[in-house]
C-alpha cells in the first residue's frame, strides 16, 4: 500500500531550522552559542509546508520576511525562501537546510541577495554517546562594502563537531569543536577560529546546571585584551550557567 503524504501548514514567527543549536536554552547542550549560530538565522515570520513523505523522509517550503524580522521595513523588503530536506532513521537524522533572498535590500543593511546552505546531522552510538555536526556556508553581496582589497561578494562558513556523553541519567558532558571561516568579510571579523568548548550538564529537578570551559583561536588578533587596546589572538573564558525548565 503507499504511503500517504502528510501536509501541515505553520503560520506566524516559528525558530529557523538552520542548524544544530536552538533558541531554547534547555535543548542545548552547550551554553555558550557557536559562531555559525550567533551569526546565522534565529527565526522566520512567515508561512511552512511541512511534507511527509514516507521512509522517514521529509521536505520543507516556506516563504518569510527578511530573516530574523518580525514586521518588514517596508515594501521593498525581500522575502525570504526557507526550505529542508530531512531524513530520519532509528539512530540517525539528516537535514538539508536552505535560506535566501534575491533583489532586496536586506532589512538595516544594503545586502541585495544572501544565500545560506546547511547540513545538520547526528547518530546515536550507543545509549550513552552520540555525535552531531553542523555545517553552512553563507553567501551575500553588498553594495556598500568597497574599497582597495574588498568585494561586494561576501561570505563565511563554518563546521563543528559535537561529542556527547551520559555518564548517568543526570549527568553528561558536551564538547564542541568548530571551525568558522570568514577571511571574505561576510560578517566583518575577516580571520579564522577555532573554539573548542567543553560542556557539563547536571541535572536537578527542572534545573540544569551547566559548567562550561571554552577555548577560542584565531588566525589574527581579534580579541580584546584587558579592556585594552590591545588585542590577543585567544580568548578563553569559563561560566556556570543554571537553566530552569517547566
């Protein structure tokens, strides 16, 4: 018998399904935010198809205002296209992301047209570890950025890595390492990094307690020393963050 394709419509502002961390703190397990999520999407107002297709496989469409707005500036404002392919097994899940824009002017800024791919994945080894990756490339042209060494074709990228051990049902462990490129200027830091950042979960009733230790490495001196004017090629910073859920 074949299987029946399953439709469901979202409207209004919903979370972006471009990549591996999400806007709800409880779901990560890493306080701290990787660089390709603090500069990627975080929501769509808009319209989605979600498509069922059968064997675990699924299709997202969907049309939105300019990424992360609300409410558009104005007529001019692109809309955005948002789509996912996604393939889920018992063990494993795959999603193909997508979200651009073409002939606009994007919302507070003169990018015309921005084009952002992703792969998300993760496996389930065992019932104590398990793997995800994130991956996306972001490409946008800007007609206000000139002068000598500089194009209006911008872009950045990144990959991570995220290693997760259960020790026991109330205690765990993250270590993220992730590899963000931006020597084309895509958001202005021009340099490479790599930050690895180890996580520790602690679970206490609806809290989760999170111990956390990054490592942040760059090609060039980006990072303020002190307050200073001078800067450093390394960060490395350490937090306890206490997350509440109901």
């Amino acid at each position: 018998m074949p299987h029946l394709i399953r439709l469901k419509f979202t409207f209004g502002k919903f979370g972006t399904h471009v990549g591996y961390e999400l806007l709800d703190p409880q779901l990560n397990r890493n306080y701290s935010m990787s660089y390709m999520f603090t500069n990627g999407p975080f929501s769509h107002t808009g319209v989605k198809a979600d498509f069922t297709l059968g064997g675990g496989s699924g299709l997202m469409i969907g049309i939105a205002n300019p990424i992360d707005v609300t409410s558009p500036n104005n007529g001019s404002d692109p809309k955005t296209l948002i789509a996912q392919y996604s393939k889920v097994g018992d063990k494993y899940s795959v999603f193909v992301n997508y979200a651009g824009y073409f002939g606009g002017k994007k919302f507070n800024s003169e990018a015309s047209n921005l084009n952002q791919f992703g792969v998300t994945a993760a496996a389930t080894l065992s019932d104590k570890f398990s793997l995800g990756y994130d991956g996306t490339v972001q490409f946008n042209k800007d007609e206000n950025f000139s002068g000598p060494g500089r194009s209006q074709s911008k872009s950045w990228w990144g990959s991570a890595l995220y290693a997760n051990l259960n020790a026991t049902e109330t205690f765990g462990f993250t270590l993220r390492a992730e590899y963000f490129g931006d020597q084309k200027y895509g958001i202005k830091v021009g340099t490479n990094v790599f930050a690895t950042t180890l996580s520790g979960n602690i679970k206490a009733g609806g809290f989760t307690f999170i111990p956390e230790l990054r490592l942040d490495n760059a090609k060039d001196a980006i990072f303020s020393k002190n307050g200073a004017g001078d800067a450093s090629k390394s960060a490395v910073s350490a937090v306890l963050a206490a997350v509440y859920s109901f």
